[in-house]
C-alpha cells in the first residue's frame, strides 16, 4: 500500500511539473524567463511549481483586466461626451518637427487626444505647489476632486483638511481618493478628520478585501470646478516642505499647476477612479465647463495601469527614446529599467544623443538603490551620464527631450510603476514648460555627484554581490 501511494504522490509531482512548465512555455513572452521557469519546473519536484505558482505567474494584469471586463471601470467615452477639440488634429511646432513619431505613437495608444491651449507651470517643492493648491481649493464654488497615494492629515495635511472642510461648509461637493495602502504612511488618517463631515472619501482597494501589494493607485490629482487641476510625484505630506524639515527627513519633488483642455481628461481619470471605488457615476456638467485656451502648449493626458491593452507610459518613453535627435534627461527616484529599455538608451546614446540620467544618491528604499546601482555599469560603458543629487532625498520624477518635448507625473522608471500600479502622466510639446524644466536640470547637475565608470568598477565584490542580488528582485521591485 506504501508503494501505491508513493507513486501516486510520484505521478501527481510530475503532471504538476509538465503543467507548470506547459503554462511558463505558453504564457512567458521572454525567453530567458520561459527557459528559466521550464527547467525549474522540470528540475525541482514540487518546489518549482510551488515557486512558480508565488512569482512566475502574473495574476497582476489579468486581475485588472477582469475588473475592467466586470465593468468596474469607465471607458473614458461613458464618464461624459467627448469635446470637438478631442478629435482635432494639432500641429507640432517646427522645432518638435522629428518628434511626429511620438505624436502618432501617442494617438495609437493612448485614448485621450493632445490638445491644444493648455498651461502648465512647474511648482518646485511644498513651498510652491501647497500654497498654490490651499489657494485653489479656497476659490473653489461647485465641485473639488483630490487624488493622493498618501495624504497624512498632521501638518501641511492639516491644512489641507481645514480648507476641505471649510469648502464642502459653504456647500462645495469634495471628494477624496486616498490609496490604502497609501494610507499606512500616514501618522493622522485623512478618514479620521473627515468622519461625520460632508467631505465624502473613498479607499482605493481597502486592504481587508485582499493583500494588494500591487495595483495600487499611485496617481496624484486636485481639480477644482472642473477649471483648474494639479499633477505631479507630490503626496500630501510635511516632509514636502523642506524649510520645517530636517535635512534628513525631507523630500525635494515638483508639482505642475494644470489649466487648459486638457483639465477635463484629468477629471475623466478622477470620475473614473471614484467610479471604481464607489460604485457611483457622476454625470453632472457641471464637472466638465467649456474650458478656453490658457496657453500653448499641447498636452495629452496618459492615464496608465495594468488593466490596460499597452503600458502606454513605458511605450511612450521608448517611443521619445527612438525619436530623440540632441539630448534626452531623466530624472527619477526609482531607476530599474528592464532590457528593453536600456538598450532603448544605449541605442539613443550610440546614435550621439546625449543621454543624462539623474538620480538621488541616498534613497529611502536601499534595495531599490543596491539593484539600480548594478545597472550604471553598461550604461556608463556607453557613454550615458549619471549624477547623484545630495541629499535631501529626491522624488522628482521628470522626463525631458530636445527641450521641447516632457513627460512630467506619477510615474517612475521602475516596474512598479510602468506594469503594477495605476498612473497619471502629461505628455507636454511646450517650449516654455521645457524651458523651466531644463533650468531644473542644470541646477541639478551643478550640485550633483557625476558617477564615473572607474567608480563603479571600482566597488568591492561584497558591494558589486550584494546589488547584483538585488537586482534579481527587480521585477517586483
């Protein structure tokens, strides 16, 4: 009888070997990872399935598109009648002229249009966007919408909670999405100082109804009447605010003050998102007022996350990579880009763009850093510049191309954020905007540390080994 059930246990270990590795041969699109997961599975009995089933297996996306199936998101048509500037072709201005690629590839992937009449100004640090955002929600009559990863209602975030309150007091609808595990960061809930308030907040995926680690909602978004918006990498925090701040504790990031046509397709992500977390469709006009030009730059709003057909802001990078003629300058404080990427900047580089890569030299995620570090070798090889800021730490993420072409929001250049996280982006043709942004550059390089190739070859085995490692954790990084 012992033997029996041994060779059932035998014969039940090796069809879920074939199984595991029928499926990695089917559904992993990379090789190298098809081959991995195949010989785990066929070596290892039992623990390569078991490893396989816990990471190979990406129930990220296809979880999010199955939400997207049930109808728990919005197609951006349904949330309210598209503008007749929405299907108006733009014209690049002459000096973005080799940037045509980049608007066609944009048109392909991305459902919102580029339009045309929008402004879109940089506001450097706590000290320029918290103002300026207090000042909006004050002017606020009909409606306010705010976004935020992480709002901690002490401090600055206090402010904020007075001024929301005091708005939805003088009969202003203010809602709040806060991400809930976002919501960890937080020493003071935002849900504590709105209870029993008219204020109405929403929990993007309350952690009782599953472990999200992933799919979390990383945008960040204030829009007031519908007139008025603010994007950018800046949550809600003190720590933004760099004069009230130890060196230590501080955290430099940019925020953009949005207005134009391009304000309504930031509310359509909003309407979006709270249909997602409330149920509730909000088909008001009030929420989308004619909106007249206020500038001239051209902007599209790229709305990204892991319920989508494309990685539409990892294909855009790519896209503004294989068009860019002069310069190409990043800057992010999570760098792990996968192959296809880095060769993307090689490619630029070899082709005598002048790739530069801008990242801060003391992280807050160590592993993040160690993993990162071990990819600056191969980029440094072939002539990519990189700097490490000072501290305090920095969160500024910014994308900048031949000086006329950003991409300024969310999103870092890591997986987290081009394949497991939902995203908010401008893509922005305007000269002015470009400018402010390259003046940021330069500032940045003068205090920074230029990395040398020698320098990283340099570092010791017990170094190179333990960023090596870490780089093998990237993908879930």
């Amino acid at each position: 009888m012992d033997h029996v059930l041994i060779a059932l246990l035998v014969v039940a270990a090796a069809l879920l070997s074939l199984v595991a590795a029928g499926h990695a041969l089917l559904y992993k699109r990379d090789s190298r990872s098809a081959l991995v997961w195949t010989s785990l599975n066929l070596s290892l009995p039992l623990v390569g399935p078991f490893l396989y089933w816990c990471l190979g297996i990406n129930r990220i996306s296809r979880r999010a598109k199955s939400w997207h199936e049930r109808g728990r998101w919005l197609k951006r048509a349904e949330i309210f009648p598209l503008s007749d500037q929405s299907s108006r072709e733009v014209q690049l201005p002459d000096c973005a002229a080799h940037l045509s690629g980049l608007l066609l590839l944009s048109n392909r992937i991305v459902a919102n249009s580029m339009l045309e009449g929008n402004r879109i100004v940089a506001l450097v640090g706590g000290e320029e966007a918290y103002p300026a955002m207090l000042a909006a929600i004050r002017r606020a009559r009909e409606t306010i919408n705010l976004s935020s990863y992480i709002f901690d209602a002490e401090g600055v975030g206090a402010e904020f909670v007075e001024y929301l309150l005091e708005a939805a007091g003088r009969g202003v609808e203010v809602r709040v999405i806060i991400d809930a595990l976002g919501e960890k960061y937080s020493r003071v809930s935002p849900r504590k100082a709105f209870h029993n308030s008219p204020v109405r907040l929403e929990r993007y995926l309350p952690l009782r109804n599953g472990a999200y680690i992933n799919l979390r909602n990383h945008r960040k978004l204030l829009i007031v009447d519908g007139r008025e918006a603010f994007t950018g990498g800046m949550n809600i925090r003190s720590c933004h605010l760099q004069t009230v701040t130890s060196t230590a504790d501080s955290v430099c990031d940019v925020h953009f003050s949005v207005s134009g046509p391009v304000v309504a397709d930031l509310q359509r992500t909003f309407l979006g998102d709270w249909y997602f977390v409330s149920g509730e469709k909000l088909e008001n006009p009030r929420f989308f007022p004619v909106l007249e030009a206020a500038g001239n730059g051209l902007a599209c709003c790229v709305a990204d996350g892991p319920d989508r057909e494309f990685r539409k802001i990892e294909q855009i990078i790519m896209g503004a990579l294989s068009c860019a003629k002069e310069q190409v300058c990043i800057m992010t404080p999570y760098f792990i880009p996968d192959r296809e990427m880095i060769s993307a900047l090689i490619t630029a580089a070899l082709r005598g763009v002048d790739v530069r890569v801008v990242l801060p030299g003391c992280n807050n995620l160590p592993f993040v850093h160690w993993a990162s570090r071990s990819m600056l070798w191969e980029l440094l090889a072939y002539g990519i510049r990189v700097f490490y800021q000072p501290p305090p730490f920095v969160h500024t993420k910014l994308l900048l191309v031949d000086n006329i072409w950003s991409l300024v929001g969310s999103a870092n250049l890591d997986p987290r954020s081009l394949r497991l996280n939902f995203e908010l982006n401008l893509s922005v043709f305007d000269a002015e905007l470009s400018a402010t942004i390259g003046r940021h550059f330069e500032r940045a390089y003068e205090n920074s540390h230029e990395v040398t190739f020698g320098e990283v070859e340099g570092y010791s085995i017990p170094v190179k080994l333990r960023d090596n490692f870490a780089r093998l954790f990237s993908p879930y990084l």
